[in-house]
C-alpha cells in the first residue's frame, strides 16, 4: 500500500448472469478440494481400499463380494459425501463467511445448487474410480451395464451433499455434525435391504425402509445387478432417489435464515 | 445530500438481552463515520442490522433509500465481519475472484483490490498462511472489489501495526472523497480523531452523534478519549440513581 491507492467511485458491477453465481460456488468448491490434496487421495482411494478388503474377506464366497460389494458402491458415497458436505458447511457457517455470502447478491438456492455440484463432482470421480477398481481388478459382476452403476453412485452421492447441506443447519459445532452420520446414515444402510433382505423384515421395519431414500438407490443397483438391460422399476428408483435429494435441497435453503438473532 | 442511512428506534435483543436500546442516528453519505464503543456495546451487533442479517425487535433502518436488507441494496452494501471472513484454504486472490464473481465483477477489479490493500504480492498465498493482519486486508479486498455505494467495517485495523493503520485510514478517506459512505467501527478510541463523524455507543445506547471538533469543544478536552469519559460521565449524572 505504499502508492496511494488508484480509487474507483462506488457505482457497482452489472449483475452477475443467474447461474453464473452457482458456478462460482462449484468452482470455489473445487479450488477448495484442490488445495488439500490429502483429501482428494483420501476421497479417491479409501472406497477402493475398502472394497478390496471385502474382497478378500470374501475370497471363498464371491456370490456373496458380487452382492455386497455392489451396493457398497452406492453407500460409500452417500456417507462421505455426507460427512464431508455437512463439515463444509458448517466450516462456512462458524467462519463467517457464511454470514458475508448472505450479504451478498448470491441467491440461497444457488449456493446450496453450487455445493450439490461442486461435490456431486468429486462423488462422480469417486464413484468412477470405485467402480473401475471393482469391475476392473476385483472381478465384481453385474448383469447389466456398469454405467449405470455409475450414474446410480453419483445421484445417491447427491442425495449425501444435499442431506449434509441439510443438517448441517441444526449442528452448532463439528462434534454435533459427526453424530448426525450415525443418526441419519446408519439406519438407512441398516435398512436398505443389504444386511437383511427388506422382504424378510417385520412390517414397520419394512414400512420405515419404503420412506429411506438410500433404499431406492440400493434397489437400482440390484436391478442392474440381476437385469442386463435398465429396467422401469431401477427408473423409478433413481428418480425417488433425485427426488430425495431436490427436496433435501430445498428443506436445506428454507432452513438457511437469512436473519439471524 | 439524502442520509446513507437512516436508523429510527432501533431495539435489538440477544439470547433475552437487550443489546440496542432505542437507537436513532443519521450517518451522512461521502464521510467517514467512527462506530466508537468499548467491546460489548454493540458495535457488531448494529452493522449486522444495518446489513440485514440480525433479527431486530423494532425499529427502522433505512440504507440509500432502501429497507436495510432489501436484495437491490446487496450488490450497493459492502460489510467486512469483524473476525475475517475470507476461506482460509484459498489463495487471496481465488478469494478475490470468488467474491467478484457474485457481484458480476471482473478478476480485473478483483486483482485490482488485491493491489489496493497492500496484498499484491501476497496474492499468490493461502489465507491460512497469512498474518491475521493481512488476513483482515484480504477480507477488505473482497469487499472493495464490488465498489460498494455504503461499506460497513466491523474493526478493520485491530492488530494492524501503526504504518498500515495510518494508510488504511488515508484509504478509507480516499474512499469517502470518490462519494463512498463509510460506517467504521472501533474500539480504540485514538481512532476517532480520524473521524469526520462520530458515534459513540455504551452498553447499546448511543451517548453522542457528533463530529470529533464537536465533540472535543463539548467537553473541553482535546483527548477524545478523556472526551469519552466525560460524555460517559455527563449521562450517569443525569440518571436518577
Ligand atoms: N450470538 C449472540 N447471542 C447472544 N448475545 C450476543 C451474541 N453476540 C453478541 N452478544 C451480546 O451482545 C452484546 C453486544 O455484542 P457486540 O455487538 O458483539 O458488541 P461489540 O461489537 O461492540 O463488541 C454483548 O453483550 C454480547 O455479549
Ligand atoms: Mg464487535
């Protein structure tokens, strides 16, 4: 600052292009990954790790790996997404910057959409690189194409950021948001259908599992499991799925106040 | 001239305290405005309302015509949060850009405010690495990239060391002579003096609105901070016991 600074009178921009603020945030988002290299090894590899740990764990039953480890595909995601959203965005929120963003011309949705695809795209990349090493070196198979095992990984991954965006609302301190992963993750994975089969559940535990939406995700992947071509029903599934995720997103920009006391 | 911003019976409360009480001033567009209190008096908590994110009792704020908060007031408003708002995992310019690109303007202007406090050779660095000095500069980059008509600062130069104090205030008043409206906080009451407007808040009560001339001739005193204690003194006497 040692030449006097060259001032412009006020007067302002022309406004952003809507759209244009949500890609900022994706991009923020990413830049922010970008810069912590650990987490993207982390993001990449652990799922894989993991994987090749059922595997092995499997050796002798690979009917078993062929099940399992196809709907892991679909829960790894949804759990780190989740966990890594909901931090995000409760880093925003204690930092302050949260609190700046609403002063700004950024619309709430946009923000919220500007997360969702920020890390909807790391989830695609994750989901990617799982799904090769499964398919690839691991020998997990599927009647149907593994593309769709793709696409069913990345909208369930979605479905994380959004719920993560979501709680991230009532927890006031990191120590809460942890918890919510075992509060809001945990009993959909028990009652997708991977540890008992959902038609083998007593009734309400059945009726519970039908309004979990990780339950629909876990069912496309079966139906593309058992099918070799994309099916209505796995249709279906991905659109509840999608849809989860939307009306996640906009309970999460109707809880974030603009006003706060 | 219009007032920047006009505030009339301002009442704010905090976890069932009353925080404001009653406020009502007047901060004239072009100058300088010192928010001068000690810590707790509700210097923040005022900015916030005056930016539309802290829920009031009652009251009115008005800001270039404009209910304080209203959208069209957003892109025109500029507030620098007292503990610096910028993403500590980003470089100062990516902070820059990032905030540039909500209000439409180019990475020109954003490299550009970069320059103009001080960072331009720091632009390259993460937040995190950063002095909280110049992590409080990189905050203000971001908010006068946006040219705002009105900038509210939350305590911008605490901890900055005397040379860039002093600069940051010639800025600040360069500002105010291109036609910028600036509402400055703080704590340190050797601040005032560079002033051309003065309001002083105690324990959520406005004690007086005034120019530091003024203020000084008031009470007999050139020392703003004996000023402040006489002001401080004045009231309590007038307050039934
Ligand atoms: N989030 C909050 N909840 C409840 N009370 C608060 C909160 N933030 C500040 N306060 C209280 O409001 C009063 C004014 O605080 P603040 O506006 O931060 O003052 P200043 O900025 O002048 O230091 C203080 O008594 C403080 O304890
Ligand atoms: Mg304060």
């Amino acid at each position: 600052m040692t030449a006097a600074p060259a001032v412009v009178r006020p007067g302002g921009h022309s406004h952003a292009a809507p759209g244009a603020t949500t890609l900022a945030v994706t991009g923020r988002v990413l830049r922010q990954l970008r810069h912590d290299p650990r987490t993207i090894a982390l993001l990449l590899v652990v799922p894989s790790l993991l994987l090749g740990l059922m595997d092995a764990l499997w050796t002798e039953q690979p009917q078993v790996f062929d099940r399992v480890g196809l709907v892991m595909l679909a829960i790894f995601p949804f759990v780190v997404m989740f966990l890594v959203t909901s931090i995000a965005m409760l880093r925003e929120r204690t930092s302050g910057t949260l609190e700046r963003l609403l002063t700004t011309p950024l619309p709430r949705p946009a923000l919220l959409l500007g997360y969702g695809a920020g890390f909807g795209l790391a989830a695609a990349l994750q989901a990617a690189v799982t799904t090769a090493v499964g398919f690839g070196l691991l020998g997990l198979e599927t009647a149907g194409p593994v593309g769709w095992v793709v696409v069913i990984a990345m909208v369930d991954a979605v479905l994380g950021v959004a719920l993560g965006l979501l709680c991230s609302a009532f927890a006031r301190s990191e120590f809460q948001a942890v918890q919510f992963m075992p509060v809001v993750v945990l009993p959909q994975v028990f009652l997708c259908g991977l540890l008992v089969p959902r038609e083998l559940m007593a009734g309400w535990l059945q009726a519970i599992s039908d309004v979990l939406p990780l339950t629909y995700a876990v069912d496309a992947l079966q139906e593309v499991g058992s099918h070799p071509a994309a099916t209505g029903r796995m249709a279906v599934d991905l659109a509840v799925v999608a849809g989860a995720a939307l009306l996640a997103l906009v309970l999460a920009a109707a809880t974030l106040r603009r006003r706060t006391s | 001239m219009d007032a920047a911003v006009t505030v009339t019976g301002l009442v704010v409360d905090r976890g069932h305290r009353r925080v404001l009480h009653d406020l009502a001033f007047v901060v004239p567009p072009g100058q300088v405005t010192g928010l001068l209190g000690p810590s707790g008096s509700g210097k923040s908590t005022l900015l916030r309302a005056l930016v539309g994110v802290q829920v009031v009792r009652s009251g009115e704020i008005t800001v270039l015509g404009r209910p304080a908060g209203s959208a069209s007031l957003r892109s025109r408003v500029g507030y620098v949060t007292q503990a610096p708002s910028v993403y500590a995992d980003l470089t100062v310019r990516e902070n820059a850009r990032f905030f540039a690109s909500l209000y439409g303007a180019g990475s020109a202007a954003a490299d550009r405010a970069v320059a103009d406090v001080g960072l331009g050779d720091a632009a390259g660095r993460l937040v995190r690495d950063l002095s909280s000095g110049q992590m409080g500069r990189a905050s203000l980059a971001c908010a006068l990239l946006a040219r705002p008509e009105v900038l509210l600062l939350d305590e911008p130069t605490v901890g900055l060391d005397p040379v860039l104090r002093v600069e940051l205030w010639e800025q600040f008043h360069a500002l105010a002579a291109a036609g910028t409206t600036l509402l400055v906080s703080s704590h340190v009451m050797d601040e005032a003096g560079r002033c051309d407007r003065l309001l002083l808040l105690r324990e959520g009560r406005l004690l007086a609105d005034s120019t530091p001339a003024a203020l000084r001739a008031r009470t007999g005193t050139d020392d703003l901070e004996e000023a402040f204690l006489r002001v401080v003194r004045e009231q309590q006497a007038e307050l039934p016991a």
